[in-house]
C-alpha cells in the first residue's frame, strides 16, 4: 500500500496515534513537499520547534518515506483539479490540491482527517486504521 500523508495526518498521528496502523502497514509513505511547508510553518508557531523539526526528520528518514517534490505531472492534476472545482463551484485551499496531485500521481491513498478533500472524487482516500 502506498500512504499519502496530509498535514492533518501526520499532526494527528503524532498527537493522538492516529493513522499509525496504517503507516505500520504502508509499503511506501509518501510525504508532499507542500506537507512539509505546512508543518514547517506549524512549528514555528509553537513552542516546541526544535523537538518538532527533530521528530519530523526522525520520521522522514524512515526507509519506505519518501519527500514527493511537485513535477509536470503535479502540476497537471493540479490544474485537472483545480478545473474540476471551478466547474463544480467548489473550493479548496490550494495547498489541498497540491497534495491530492501528489496522491494521484503516486497512486496512493491519501491519508486525511478533513472533508475539503471529498468534493475531489478521482482522489483514493484512506480510512484510519484503528487497533
């Protein structure tokens, strides 16, 4: 299985273990740049950005995750996407897009705790493993 992690993933795995089935079980876990700005900018905010910074490369180094940078083929779901909204009168944030993009062309499935993500029905989403 090929787990494309959210930025509210990866907080609530480390908040609260969700989602940790799931990446236990991931073959390849795939973390989009644009994930990262977003915990980035995160942890800036918060009291503990050093212990999160350490954490965040702890996890990245693990052997089956990957940093997903955004290619041509990104940029093209992404404007298939960001299309696909408008004609629905649908809007998401950006960033959202960016990373459903990466999910699609990693054909993964996209670890995710919000709904902005559901009005993109072409995006394979995970369900939370709970133990």
């Amino acid at each position: 299985m090929i787990l494309v992690l959210d930025t509210n993933a990866y907080r609530d795995w480390r908040r609260a273990g969700t989602w940790h089935e799931n990446l236990a079980l991931a073959e390849r876990i795939i973390v989009p740049v644009t994930v990262l700005g977003e915990l980035d900018f995160g942890f800036i905010k918060g009291s503990e950005t050093a212990e999160n910074r350490r954490r965040l490369q702890h996890f990245l180094a693990q052997r089956q995750v990957e940093i997903s940078r955004p290619g041509e083929q990104t940029a093209a779901f992404y404007v298939e996407f960001r299309f696909y909204l408008q004609q629905k009168g649908k809007a998401i944030p950006a960033n959202d897009i960016w990373i459903a993009a990466s999910a699609v062309e990693h054909q993964g499935s996209l670890a995710a705790c919000d709904g902005h993500f559901d009005e993109l029905p072409m995006v394979k989403k995970a369900m939370a493993i709970v133990a």
